[in-house]
C-alpha cells in the first residue's frame, strides 16, 4: 500500500471516529506529538484514551478533510483542515470556571509521518495555530495546555 494510501486511509478512520482502524495503522511503540501537549504520547496504549475521549467526549463531530499529501522515503507530510465543537466535560469546565457548552471550530493542520519497515506509522508530529484555535473556541491557550495535560493522563 502507497503511504499516501495509508495517510488518506488513517485520516478516514480518524473522522469515523474507528479507534481501532486507527491504531492498526500504527505501530506499538509510536510516538506522538502535539502542539498543546507537554510531552509525546508514548505507544499505542496511550494514544488509545485520548482518542477515545476525543471522539467520545471532547469533541464528538470532529472531522477532517484531507488537502495535500506529499510522501518521501518512509516519510509524508499532510495538510488537512479539522472541523468540529469542542465540548469541555461539566466536571472540568467547572474546576476551571468554564461553562461546559459546544463551542465550535475549523483550523488547517499538518502532520509529518514516518514509517518503520513493516509501513506502519512510528512518528506523528502534528502543528496547528494554537492561538486561533484558542481564540475560535474563546478558551485562554493555557486552559487548552490544562485540557491536554489532563488527557493524557487518563
């Protein structure tokens, strides 16, 4: 399978909110990396609880349409624009003096890709405006940092 394929396939199970299609893509042992987190997220076990909030909770529509991806070697580089409402639990949104309501974003994003032997993917790097994200959903960009942190250490 072409590594545009897979990208195209990833972010397809990513907007179907299909944790486990996702993770087949991945290999046990990836790493990765988000603007808004404090460090990599480490392996397929700790991705999983923070999709799974994401899609369950967080921001149950998000979708993304793919714009570009261009592929080199065991590498790919995409361009995609995310769509959905952010939606802060009561219980959070209320420790941090937040009214739980959804509030509503579209931001373009890249991510870069690599790929071990067998074509699974090893390294995710993803990169977003994080202050536009935060003026859209009009959340202070040290709550987002607050939310993420929290995620992660689910």
């Amino acid at each position: 399978m072409q590594l545009t394929e897979v990208i195209d396939r990833f972010h397809q199970a990513y907007s179907d909110h299909d944790i486990d299609g996702l993770l087949a893509y991945l290999a046990e042992d990836v790493t990765i990396q988000f603007p808004t987190g404090p460090e990599p997220i480490q392996g397929k076990d700790g991705i999983r609880p923070v999709w799974s909030m994401v899609f369950d909770t967080v921001i149950p529509d998000i979708r993304q349409e793919m714009l570009s991806t261009v592929t080199q070697g065991r590498m790919a580089a995409c361009e995609f624009i995310e769509t959905g409402t952010l939606t802060v639990p009561s219980g959070v949104a209320e420790s941090l003096g937040l009214s739980s309501g959804g509030r509503p974003y579209s931001m373009k994003m890249a991510s870069f890709f690599h790929f071990d032997d067998e074509g699974l993917i090893e390294r995710i790097r993803s990169y977003w405006d994080t202050g536009s994200f935060a003026d859209q959903i009009g959340i202070d960009i040290s709550v987002i940092r607050s939310l993420q942190t929290r995620a992660h250490t689910v």
